[in-house]
C-alpha cells in the first residue's frame, strides 16, 4: 500500500504542502507507505503537444517526470494538492498534469474513446487537497475540478476532496483545525479504499479457486 503525495506550490512550508503532509501522516498512521513528491523541487516542463506517445504511451522530453511515471504504473494511491492561482491550479500542477497526457490511450477512430493506463491497470485511488485565499469557493474557480477531472480520466476514483478556503500566508493551515481535520480524512479513506479493496481482490481470487 503506497500513496503519493504531490505538491503543487513552490512554498514547501506553505498551506499546500502542509495539508498534503498531513493526509500522508494519517495515511501512514494506518500502515501505508508514503512519498512526498514537491513538484517545485523538480525540473518538469509542459507537454510540447508532439504526440510522439500515441504509438508507444511514453514521454519524450527527459526530464524529472520521468522518475514520477513509475509510481503512478506501479498503482500508488496520489493525493495531488494545489493552491488556487487566478481560479486555477498552480502552473507546476498544470505541467505535471499535462505530461500525464502520455498515459492516456485514445481510439484511432474516435479520439472521444480513451483508456487510462491507471484504469488498464485495474484503478486507483486519489484524492485532491486545494488551498486558497478567498472565503468564497467561488474564488478557487476550477482548481478542484481541473485535477479531479484530469485524474477521472487517467483511471483514479476521487474519494476525498480537501477545499481550504481562507488561507493566504505560507504556515496559516497549520492552525486551521478543520482544514487538518478534512486532509486526515482524506489519507485515512485512501487507506480504507486500498485495504477494502485487497479483501475484495483476496474475495475474489479464493472464489475463482474454487474456496470462496
Ligand atoms: C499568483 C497567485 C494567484 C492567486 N490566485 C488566487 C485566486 O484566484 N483565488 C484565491 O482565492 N486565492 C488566490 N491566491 C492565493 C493562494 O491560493 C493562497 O495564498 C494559498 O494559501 C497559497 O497556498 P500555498 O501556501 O500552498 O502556496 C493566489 C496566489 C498567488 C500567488
């Protein structure tokens, strides 16, 4: 049971990265193993739109997304946060959810059909944690949206999504108690999620043996 957790803001003691620490703290509370990934840290560039993955489902460019790929094949749970910038992800998110175009799959005939590797692969998990400064939702725009679409689409089910509103200064979420409350439910249910699902695949693995 793996879940990653992936930060969108260049502010590493900012709102984002400690409400997606603290869904990983509660995650690993209950027994998985986690990875905090800050996309700032990294060198990944947006997608150049070559197309070249249509044939071989992989991306060109070289850069850091090349080290994340893998562990989203391997089927870890991902929490992805961002902060709202101008009602919309943060442009490090946009970047990494861009180059996860290359797990998409598109029908030759109909570019309306398309398979997520995740999905091929059987599914996983996610949730979303979005921060931003207004009281209004209005004000976040379609940051939530943005990635809990992008991620339908790869093959996540969205299970929790965290929507903390009120927050401008780097360090604020850190004595907003609901905001922490709502991240720890958000990487307890990833945990819930995976361990039903190995007693369902256990289920299912004794009744095609025959010893249900
Ligand atoms: C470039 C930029 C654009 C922003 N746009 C919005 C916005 O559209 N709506 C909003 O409510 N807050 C907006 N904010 C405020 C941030 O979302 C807020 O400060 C958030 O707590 C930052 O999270 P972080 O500490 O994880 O970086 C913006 C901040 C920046 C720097």
């Amino acid at each position: 049971m793996k879940v990653v957790g992936i930060v969108g803001s260049k502010r590493k003691q900012g709102n984002t990265a400690i409400l997606v620490r603290e869904a990983l703290k509660a995650a690993e509370k209950g027994g998985a193993a986690t990875v905090l990934v800050h996309l700032g840290d990294l060198d990944i560039q947006g997608c150049r739109g070559c197309e070249k993955c249509a044939e071989t489902h992989k991306c060109v460019i070289e850069d850091d997304m090349q080290g994340i790929y893998p562990l989203l094949l391997e089927g870890a749970a991902v929490i992805l946060g961002s902060p709202t910038h101008f009602y919309g992800v943060s442009a490090d998110m946009q970047a990494f959810l861009e180059r996860c175009y290359c797990l998409e799959v598109f029908s030759r005939d109909d570019r309306s059909c398309w398979v997520g590797l995740m999905e091929a692969l059987g599914g996983a998990y996610a949730a979303v944690v979005v921060v931003y400064e207004q009281n209004d939702e209005t004000f976040m725009g379609s940051t939530a949206d943005i990635m809990t679409r992008s991620l339908a689409d790869l093959g996540y089910r969205v299970v929790h999504s965290v929507k903390a509103g009120g927050l401008w200064a780097a360090g604020e979420a850190d004595r907003d108690r609901d905001s922490l409350l709502e991240a720890r439910a958000a990487g307890e249910k990833l945990v819930r999620m995976m361990r039903l699902r190995e007693e369902v695949e256990a289920y299912l693995a004794g009744t095609r043996s025959g010893q249900p």
